[in-house]
C-alpha cells in the first residue's frame, strides 16, 4: 500500500461515522491503514465484513 494511498483512504474512512459494535473495528483499521500494516488490515477487514454480514 502506498503512503499516499493509504492517507487518503483514512480520510474517507474518517468522513463516516459508525455503529457503536464497529467503532472499535473501525479505530483498529485505521491506525492499521496509517501504519501500511497490510496483514492487520486485511484481518480486520476481514472481521468487520463478517460483521456487517451478520447485520451490525
């Protein structure tokens, strides 16, 4: 993921607000895009779309 990439999805993800049973999820995500950590975004991606699946 590159930088600068990566700072504008974080804003994206900032301009929303979420339920609160995500907002964690949600905060994990995003220091995860700040940090380039691909794995740690790809799993908490991942938990979120279950998540969402089941209807939070």
């Amino acid at each position: 993921m590159e930088f600068d990439a990566a700072d504008e999805a974080a804003a994206k993800l900032r301009e929303f607000s979420y339920p609160a049973e995500i907002e964690a999820d949600m905060q994990a995500l995003l220091e995860s895009v700040t940090n380039l950590d691909v794995d740690e975004v790809q799993r908490v991606a991942g938990r979120l779309s279950e998540e969402m699946a089941n209807g939070v």
